[in-house]
C-alpha cells in the first residue's frame, strides 16, 4: 500500500506533542474529535480549525453518504434536515416510479424488511456446512460451540453482576438519599460501614464503564437473556430470515425488503442514527453534538446490519443500492470474521470503484491484528494485494493522547487497515431525538466518512482514489510506542498498527485536496 501522492504530502510530527493535562471538560468531551491536537492536545481531527480557518468563504457542492448500517432515525431533530430523498419516487403511490426495483424507495431501502436480530455467520456455517469448505466450516463449528461453553459461565457471571449492582444500587439509594446519582457522588462516599464501601466499590467499578445505573441493569439483563436463550437453543438456530421470504444464498433473487428504513422498531435503530449523526447532525445548532461534514450533505439509509451478523447478499446489495442512488461516499461500520459470499461484497466493492464512490469501512473491534486474523468485507483477498483502491479501512483512537491514545479495543494491522481517527466515546444523535456517547471502530468510521466527504464537497473534481490517499498521506503522524489492545506490556511504535502510520487530519486533508485540486484542474486544461 504505497501512496500515489507522497510528493503532496503535509506531515505533521507529534512526538513533542504531550497528553492532556487534568480531565478533560464536559464540552470538550462532546466534541473532541473536532479538535486540534497541537492546540488542545487531544488526538482529534482538527475539524474546527478547517471551518475556521479554511473553509470560510469556499463554494461546496452537495455530497450523497450512503449510511449503510442497523437504520437511521430519519425523523430525529439533529438528522431531518439533511436526509436524502429520492427526487424520481413519488411517495405512497405503491409504484416503482424510477424503474429501479424498490417501491417507494423515498428515503433509501430496507434489506432486512422487520428483522432486528440475526445468527452469528459462524453459527449459520455451523448449522449448514455447505456454505463453506470444509476447513472453514471446522473453524466456524469450533467457534460456535465455545459460543455455548461459554454462555454456560456468562450466565453465571451475568447473575452475580446483576444481583450484585442491584444489591449494591439499593444501598446506595439508601444512603445517598436520592434514586438518581452519578459517579462523583459515589465516588466522595465516606463511611465506616463495610457494607457500604462495598457497594461504593461495586457501583465505581459498574459505572466506570459509562453507562447510568438504569442502563447497566438493563445491559447486563439483555447479556442474561441472551446467554439463556443460547443455552435453550443448545447451539440450534433460529431462522429469522423466512421472513422476508427471500432466498439469502442466491444474490440475483433481490425483490425483498421494504422502504421502511427505520425498521419495525427505533430503539433497534440507535447504532446507525449514530454513525449518520456523526457525520451529519447540524454543527452549532444548540441540539446535541456537531457533525464533521454538517451542511452539504444528505444521508441516504440503507438498512442491511441487524443485531448479530449481516448478511453479505445484502451488504453487496446495499452498496450497489447506495452506488446506483448517487452516493459519493459510503459509510460501512460492520463487519465480521467469516464471510461465505465475500465475492459478491467484493464485486460490490469494485462496482463502487467503477462508479468513482469511496467506502469508508471500520476496522473492528476485537484488538486483533487484521492483517493475519480475518475481518471482513475488506479490500484484499489474500490481506496483501487491493482488488481496488477505493476502499480506506479505519481504526479507533482513544481521546488521551500519549501511550493510550490507540483505543483498547481497536483492531490493526500494518496493510490492512489505513489511518486511525476518534473512536472512543463520540457523542452523537440517537433515536426519539436523544443523544449518547458510544465507542468503537464504529464510531471512527463515521469521523474519517465525514472528512472525506468535505473534501468531495468542497472538491468534487477529485477521485475517491485521491480522497483515500489524502486521507492517508495528509494525517498527523504519531512517532511513539503506544500500548496495544489495552495490554499495558504490549507496546509498539504507532507507525505499525496501520499502513499510513497517522490519524485522519481534516485541516491538513482539505489543505492537500486543494493543492491535488488545481493540479489535476491544470492537467485537464493541458489535455
């Protein structure tokens, strides 16, 4: 993965760069992924000093993001405002008015029509083994049966937690003297009663994952629930797709679904009205958090990620869909580690690149190293040679900058994954007109979706191939060893997690896109 345009390339060194000092403010914490390394010292993307600095004054074309994903809210407060809608469909009219084979297809399609949970791919090998050859199908057999060895202590562990947090939450109601308390005030308890310096240090250690005391019991029960439905099930699964009555093993069966892209439920829909927020909720509006391309953007959904794994029918479907609709940049926060159909994703992948559109694509969370463990969809089949190149894979940085700066979680890999942005509790639009921190690959997926898609707005004569490279050769590089899937005795140098060795700068992109712009304008005119 060499770059194509390191002649252009605008490096910024952080090796005298240091952390923060203190915590970091409530306000900044919403928005970090907007600022400046240098000038805040946290590891963001320097988005505000693009606006400020950069782009005022600057004509910007409107730029289709296809959010392919769980669905998006389309009537969130935040997101209403820049939703796409198909201009050739005439709403309610139960026609397919474009000719395209999806009726009424107004805002975008719904792959998975009134499913929101689905099997594990390496449950669905294990329980039809034709899907795959036979060593694949030995590994995913292998997987899934651990699944179930292991829900046999999840249950177990989950019992004590929730038995232990809702112990614990009572008596801390009690001494507290208020049902609603936050994590300051547990934290200043003093007491000489065991019982409550117990509780004091259950609920420090429950709450340090970041979610209230309501949400937590709620969490660990669905993990509960999850574990004992598992047990019943005794690794036989459930068919969730005869629902939509398509045949999920045959890709030129494609009239399924239906063009509710908020799905049967919106509290199923949290992750994707996430992703498209990040990109594209209003930037100072006073309403929950800023996206990174607010403005000349609209979101196109396709609904095609349930809860479990996707199938790969519909993600080639969906980027085909989102490819034939106008989206110039694809957004896919997804993925999984077996893949029986990869070909028909990669061919997808390729019509993409045929049609000049740029997918921006999570790394994964697993804190594996990506370039020998399998994450798909991907770019290469063989995790050496691209099949196209327009494709940039992107992993999660944590809002510390310094050995910690690489989130926990965040999966690498020299060639298979491209540049690291913020993934580490990004703030942004939920369902029902709320907002949430959430953390992951998939979070920083939607952050580098965001820059580019400023750059094809702000540069529309430049190729997704160019907007990749920009991405990746104008980023700030990180030149010091940083601690890797959160085992402090695992250090590497940053520069060896990802091929670009950087993390995603939108002042320094738009600075290169300029630059390219007028070249690639000046070659034109000499043709």
């Amino acid at each position: 993965m060499f770059s194509l345009f390191a002649a252009l390339t605008i490096v910024l060194s952080t090796n005298a760069q240091t952390a923060k000092k203190g915590k970091i403010a409530d306000d900044q914490l919403k928005r970090w992924s907007h600022l400046y390394l240098v000038k805040d010292s946290i590891p963001g993307m320097s988005v505000d000093r693009a606006y400020a600095e950069f782009l005022k004054g600057k004509k910007s074309v409107k730029v289709i993001v296809g959010i392919v994903d769980s669905g998006v809210d389309i009537e969130h407060e935040d997101l209403k405002p820049v939703i796409w809608t198909n201009k050739k469909e005439i709403a309610g009219n139960g026609k397919d008015d474009d000719k395209n084979g999806y009726i009424d297809d107004i805002h975008g399609w719904n792959f998975l029509g009134d499913i929101t949970k689905e099997n594990y791919e390496y449950d669905r090998i294990a329980n039809n083994k034709n899907l795959v050859d036979e060593e694949t199908y030995k590994l995913a057999k292998d997987e899934s049966d651990k699944k179930l060895e292991g829900a046999k202590q999840g249950k177990f562990q989950m019992e004590k937690a929730l038995e232990g947090t809702t112990k614990a939450d009572e008596q801390l109601v009690q001494f507290l003297g208020k049902s609603v308390y936050t994590s300051d005030d547990v934290n200043a308890i003093t007491s000489e009663d065991k019982d409550v310096l117990k509780s004091k240090s259950i609920m420090q250690r429950m709450l340090g994952y970041g979610l209230s005391v309501v949400d937590l019991k709620k969490e660990i029960q669905t993990q509960l629930d999850q574990a004992n439905e598992l047990l019943a099930s005794n690794g036989q699964i459930k068919d969730y797709r005869k629902i939509l009555g398509d045949n999920p093993d045959d890709i030129n069966d494609k009239k399924y679904g239906n063009n509710n892209v908020m799905g049967p439920d919106k509290e199923e829909i949290l992750h994707g009205t996430h992703v498209a927020g990040i990109v594209a909720q209003t930037r100072y509006n006073n309403l929950g958090g800023d996206g990174i391309a607010s403005g000349n953007v609209e979101i196109l959904t396709v609904r095609a990620v349930p809860d479990g794994d996707e199938y790969d029918k519909d993600i080639a479907l969906g980027i085909r869909y989102a490819v034939d609709n106008g989206a110039k940049v694809i957004n896919g926060s997804f993925g999984k580690a077996y893949s029986p159909h990869k070909q028909w994703v990669y061919d997808a992948i390729k019509y993409a690149e045929s049609k000049d559109v740029l997918i921006v694509h999570a790394a994964g969370n697993d804190a594996k190293d990506i370039d020998v463990e399998n994450n798909f969809p991907n770019d290469s089949d063989d995790k050496k040679t691209e099949f196209a190149d327009n494709m940039i894979t992107v992993g999660a940085l944590n809002y510390e900058y310094g050995e910690n700066v690489v989130a926990d979680f965040s999966n690498f890999g020299k060639l298979n994954v491209d540049v690291f942005a913020p993934g580490v509790k990004i703030y942004a639009t939920t369902p029902n007109n709320t907002y949430q921190f959430l953390q992951g690959t998939s979070m920083a997926s939607p952050n580098v979706a965001g820059v580019a898609t400023l750059i094809r707005s702000y540069y529309p004569n430049l190729s997704a191939k160019q907007v990749k490279h920009i991405l990746m050769d104008s980023g700030t590089a990180i030149t010091t060893d940083v601690i890797v899937g959160g085992n402090s005795n695992d250090k590497r140098p940053f520069s060896s997690l990802s091929a670009s060795g950087k993390i995603v700068n939108a002042y320094s992109a738009l600075k290169m896109a300029e630059q390219m712009s007028k070249k690639t304008k000046s070659k034109k005119m000499k043709g």
